[in-house]
C-alpha cells in the first residue's frame, strides 16, 4: 500500500505514524490558541475595533482574495 511508505520511513507502523501526526497538530492548534489568548489579555473588542478602522480601505491582495463561497455567517461555528 502506497501509504504503508510514511510510517516505513520513519521506522513505525503506519498507525503509529498517524497517531503522531494527530498529537503533532493536536499541540499546534493548542499552542496557537494559547497564543492569542496571552495576546488578547488585557485588551478589550473596542481596542480591536478601533484598530481595525485603522485599516485601509482597499481590494485584498492577490491570493488574499475570501474563497467563493465565503459568507459571514460562516463564522458563527467558530469557537477558540
């Protein structure tokens, strides 16, 4: 099997090779929610919000462009 080859080249069964891989970026996502908690402290939607009108107002650079599809409300399923 073609994906037998991840784990065979690190020395570990293919299970094993995955498991690693979901704890790897099971501590990324960890570590960049703790991040933007330590960020946030402090700092209130207001301060956010005034540094956003900050912003300028212009069309997003190229492949900075929201994908097709893309709605606001697709955010309320966010959770940090």
């Amino acid at each position: 099997m073609k994906s037998d080859r991840f784990g065979q080249e690190d020395g570990v069964s293919l299970n094993q090779w995955i498991s690693s891989a979901v704890a790897q970026k099971v501590g990324a996502v960890e570590t960049a929610a703790e991040f933007f908690r330590r960020r946030a402290e402090g700092h209130t939607l207001d301060e956010l919000d005034a540094f956003l009108a900050s912003v300028p107002d212009r069309a997003p650079e190229p492949a900075d462009e929201l994908h097709e599809g893309w709605s606001q409300s697709s955010l309320t399923n966010f959770s940090p």
